[in-house]
C-alpha cells in the first residue's frame, strides 16, 4: 500500500521533532517516556508528520509548555500530544477529522489554517490501523491520543 515501512525508535523521532519546533517556535515542548526506545514498526516519514500536525495544532491553541508522552504496552503503542490551551468545544468533536473543517470561523481566522491537519493526521494512523481520540476541556486544553499495533 502506500506505506513505506521501517524499524525505528519513536523516542528518538519525537525528540528530534520537538527539537525543530522548538528551535522555529521557541515553545517549550517535553518528552515524556519511561523507555529510552520505543521501537515502532511504521512509515517514519508519515510518523514525523503526525507529530509534526499535532505539535503545530498544540503551539497555535495553547500557549505554554507541551507535553509528549511516548510508551508501549503488549504491542500497542501509545503517542499523546497534551497542551493547556483554548479546547475544544464538545459539540464540534465529532467533525474535527474531516477535511476542511475548523472550528468557529471567528477564532480560527486569527490563527490560519486549512483546516486539513486533523484528517491528515487521522489518514496517517488509519493507514497503520491505528486509533485516534481527542480528550478536551474549553479553556483547560487538549490531549490527543493515538495508538499504533507496533509491529505492521
Ligand atoms: P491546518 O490545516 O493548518 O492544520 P487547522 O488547525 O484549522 O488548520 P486541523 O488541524 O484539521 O485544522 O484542526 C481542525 C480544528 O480543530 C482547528 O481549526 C481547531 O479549531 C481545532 N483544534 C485542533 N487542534 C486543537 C488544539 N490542540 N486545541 C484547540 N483546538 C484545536
């Protein structure tokens, strides 16, 4: 399929990742993992845009620190992008991975954007038959949470 797949460690990815938006936003973003690998079965590249969709979705509706948490657990994977930014409002979780969609066009005027991210994103981890789910509070932030079968 359209997948190209390699052995990586995720530790590694996500530091280097939060690293480069690091250096571009001089936003504070920590990784959190017990492991010092997680090895991962998948598409480097499409995992490194991931990151990179949720990390810029963080540092656009937050504005202080971000957290990364990388750990594995009976051959699941679990990657979670957490920021104490604006929220979501509950009732607009259902369409926020179709393509297009922002929410509120007032708000999302001042911070840009397509509106792509998300389906993006929920592309990616279909594609590695993964799952994606958002946890929100208006005005308290956002966690999303993906989990990848480690071995594709
Ligand atoms: P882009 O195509 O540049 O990513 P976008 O951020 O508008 O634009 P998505 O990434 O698909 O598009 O996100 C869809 C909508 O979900 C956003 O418009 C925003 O309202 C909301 N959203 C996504 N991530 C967050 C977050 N971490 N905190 C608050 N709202 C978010």
């Amino acid at each position: 399929d359209w997948l190209n797949i390699e052995s990586f460690n995720l530790v590694q990815l996500a530091d280097e990742t939060a690293d480069m938006l690091h250096l571009t936003f001089q936003r504070m973003i920590r990784v959190h993992t017990g492991k010092q690998d997680v090895l991962l079965n998948g598409d480097k590249d499409k995992i490194r845009q991931l990151l990179v969709i949720l990390l810029d979705n963080a540092i656009k509706y937050s504005k202080d620190a971000i957290d990364i948490t990388l750990s594995v657990n009976k051959g699941i994977v679990r990657l979670s992008v957490s920021d104490k930014g604006i929220g979501i409002p509950e009732d607009e979780m259902p369409n926020l991975f179709e393509r297009f969609y922002r929410v509120d066009g007032a708000r999302s005027r001042a911070t840009g954007g397509a509106g792509l991210g998300l389906s993006i994103a929920k592309r990616i981890v279909d594609l590695h038959e993964g799952k994606i789910d958002v946890f929100s509070k208006p005005e308290q932030g956002t966690t999303i949470s993906v989990a990848l079968p480690q071995k594709k």
